[in-house]
C-alpha cells in the first residue's frame, strides 16, 4: 500500500494527515480518495499537486507501487 500524506487543507477535508492506499495509477488513487473523503474533497484535490516520491505526478496514468510515497499538496499562498 501507498502512503499519503495530506497537506494544509487536504488534511483538514480528509480529517487525517496521512493514510495507505492501494492503488496502480494515480488516477486510481484518486478515485478511492474521492470515494473515501467525499465531494469536498474531490474539489480540493483537483487543484492539488501530486508528488510521488518528490516527483510531480503530472497525469493520471503514472504508476504507484506499495512502496511509494504520495504528497497532496494544495496551492500555497503566501509572500
């Protein structure tokens, strides 16, 4: 399984900071984080950056494997 971790205010819609999914693609993951944490969420996750293993994920077809590690990082603001 995955480990995600939540950011800012992806953690606070999934009330958790972190959590193991499994998943194949990117897409797949999320697919089950929409069904987990509900509409909110999904509307907060599509303005998210994806990292897998600091890498940004940039489409739905990049793989994950149970070792990988994801970041869900919103948009920082700030100056």
């Amino acid at each position: 399984m995955a480990t995600i971790r939540f950011f800012a205010a992806a953690a606070e819609s999934a009330a958790a900071d972190a959590a193991a999914i499994d998943a194949a693609t990117i897409g797949d993951l999320r697919a089950q984080l929409t069904s987990l944490y509900g509409d909110e969420f999904e509307r907060i996750l599509g303005r998210c950056s994806l990292l897998v293993n600091g890498t940004r994920a940039t489409d739905d077809t990049v793989p994950l494997s149970g070792s990988d590690t994801v970041d869900v990082l919103p948009p920082f603001a700030g100056g």
